[in-house]
C-alpha cells in the first residue's frame, strides 16, 4: 500500500538481451507495480563475468536492501555473493546458481531436473534408439552445466541412444550457425538436436533446414515462452518436436524479496516446476499462454484507470479546499 516503507532491490542480471530476460523482467515490474515504495536498479552484465563482478559492487556502493542475482558463471560470481551475503545483505539467486550454499533464498526452475526430463523424453521419443547432439549453453554457467550432466545420465537408461557430439552454443543462435554445420556434416546419423534453449533450437534447425536435414532431424529445446517467437509457437508450428517450460520465476523473485525485506517467513528453496510441451499439450497450452497476456493487459488497464481516478480525486480535494479556504 501507500504507507509501505521503501526498499531499494538490486538486481544482477547476467544478460538482458533476450526474450526469456525481458519476460522476467516483465513478471518483475508487473509485480512492482502493487508495490510503489519499491525501487528496483536492474544491471545488465552482457554474459561477462567481470562485468557483473563490477556491476555487483556499484550496486553495493548505491546502498541496496537486497540483492537479486543471476550468476552469469557460476565460479567467478561466488566470492562476491559470499562477500554480499556475509556483509548481511539479503541474497536471492534466480535461474543460475553459484557454487555456494551462503545466500538467502533460490528462486527458479530445477535444472538438474530440466535435464532429466529432456534426457527421458528424448529417449522415449526415439523409441529408445538413436543419435542425439547435444547443444549446450556457456559450460561454466549452472544452468549447462546442470542440464547437461542430467541429460547425459537420464540417457544412460537408454543404452539404444548414443550422444554423437556436444557442442557449445553459448546460449545463441549466433553462435550456434557457425559452429553446427562442420559437426553436423561429420555426424550425418544424427536423429535429433537437444538445444540447452529455444534460440540455440532455432538456430539447429536453420542449420538443419540449409543441409536440407529438417525432415530427418528432430528438435528439442528450452524455456517455451510464449508469443511470435517463444518456443511454444515453434512446437506449434511443428519446428520443434518438443521444449521444457522453463519458468523465468521473475514475480516469485519480487514476492520472496518483499517476505525477506519485511522479515516474514519465507522458503529458502523456490523451486518452479517444468513441463514436455510438445504436439500433445501445445494446444491448450498456447490458449492458456495466451489468457494469461490477456489477463495481464487488464490488469495494466484496471491499474491505469485507478491512478486516473486518483489523479481526479486528489484535484477536486484541492479545488475543495480552495472553495473552502476563502
Ligand atoms: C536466457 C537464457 C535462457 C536459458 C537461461 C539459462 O538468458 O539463455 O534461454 O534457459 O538463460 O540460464
């Protein structure tokens, strides 16, 4: 409400250059906005470690509350978010993780499990036979790493399937077309692509498709977020064989930091659940996804009409007061 105390909350991002961060920091701010007394100071560190490190101190010397942070690289990140945690600074780590237990609360997807459940449907999907690529995100960030390590043993329950090449996508399309093809092209027995996320998806099949390899070549990827380009309109589309929802957690960090800042009981482990979307759920799911933008915009819509209302009110009070003064 209006008498809530102010808080400022800094937030560490590693990257804010895709659509899966600017729906998180969508879910933020729409959850901010019940919330006026609260500042958010976002820092956006370009996948550079060092940068974030640099960003992480600035936001130290502006004064925060707390701190939200989503570790660009799990090594490099960890003394500093000690250093915060141990100077009392509240901790929320989301989506990657570090390598260390002293921080406040997690809130974010599983991605040990986000990996298993790739590995079992991929498995399953092939009918228990095949050759799979593998397309990993940055190696040194929690996220691939943990993906990575639970899709290579879930498919041990597979001895029919055989992981032919893991290549690193650094999390982008961009890196992904140049670096495909060479493996690819050595790997023509491959049946199916598991992309550590939607865009490096995307851009396996757009190497697939310039080998002429898309009929042959299934995709599967990470995130499924909704809209024009989310990897539910691809599965949809029959792009993808399947993505993992993998949910950005972005109003769930602001809900836990506020529990937090107001010393109310909170869960130190947030873990967000994940999903196979694939040609058997992707209907509903899209008219869900799509309810849900929907519901948003009037949300939008009732919080502009009330700050009109307000606007109205304050102004006939002054007139009021005016009429009653003289
Ligand atoms: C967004 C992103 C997602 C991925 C996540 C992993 O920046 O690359 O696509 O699921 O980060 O941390």
């Amino acid at each position: 409400g209006p008498n809530e105390k102010q808080y400022t909350i800094g937030f560490a991002q590693c990257t804010n250059g895709d659509e899966w961060r600017k729906a998180m920091q969508e879910s933020m701010e729409k959850e901010l906005s019940f919330h006026p007394g609260v500042r958010l100071i976002l820092k956006d560190a370009h996948d550079d470690s060092q940068l974030q490190i640099r960003q992480i101190r600035e936001l130290m010397d502006e004064g925060i509350d707390l701190l939200i942070i989503s570790p660009n690289e799990a090594e490099p990140i960890t003394p500093l978010v000690e250093e915060v945690f141990n100077r009392g600074i509240p901790v929320i780590i989301v989506d990657r993780r570090t390598n260390s237990k002293l921080y406040t609360s997690y809130v974010g997807g599983d991605n040990l499990q986000i990996g298993r459940t790739a590995g079992q449907y991929v498995g399953e999907l092939l009918h228990k036979q095949g050759n799979v690529l593998e397309i990993t995100g940055t190696p040194s960030a929690s996220a691939a790493s943990e993906r990575h390590s639970a899709f290579v043993s879930a498919l041990k329950a597979y001895p029919g399937i055989r992981v032919v090449a893991t290549v690193n996508g650094d999390w982008e399309r961009k890196y992904v077309m140049p670096r495909l093809p060479a493996v690819l092209k050595a790997h023509p027995e491959t049946d199916l692509i598991f992309a550590h996320n939607d865009r490096m998806a995307l851009g396996a099949y757009l190497v697939c498709k310039e080998l002429g390899l898309e009929h042959r070549v299934k995709i599967v990827g990470v995130d499924g977020l909704s809209g024009a380009s989310g990897g539910i309109q691809f599965v949809q589309d029959g792009v993808f064989a399947g993505t993992l929802l993998y949910p950005t957690g972005g109003e769930e960090a602001i809900r836990t930091a506020l529990k937090i800042l107001r010393k109310e009981p909170y869960e130190k482990e947030n873990i967000l659940g994940t999903l196979v979307i694939d040609s058997t759920n992707v209907h509903i799911l899209k008219q869900q996804s799509e309810k849900i933008v929907s519901q948003q915009h009037d949300i939008h819509r009732q919080q502009e009409r009330i700050q009109e209302q307000t606007r109205l009110y304050t102004s006939q009070q002054t007139v009021l007061y005016i009429v009653g003064a003289s």
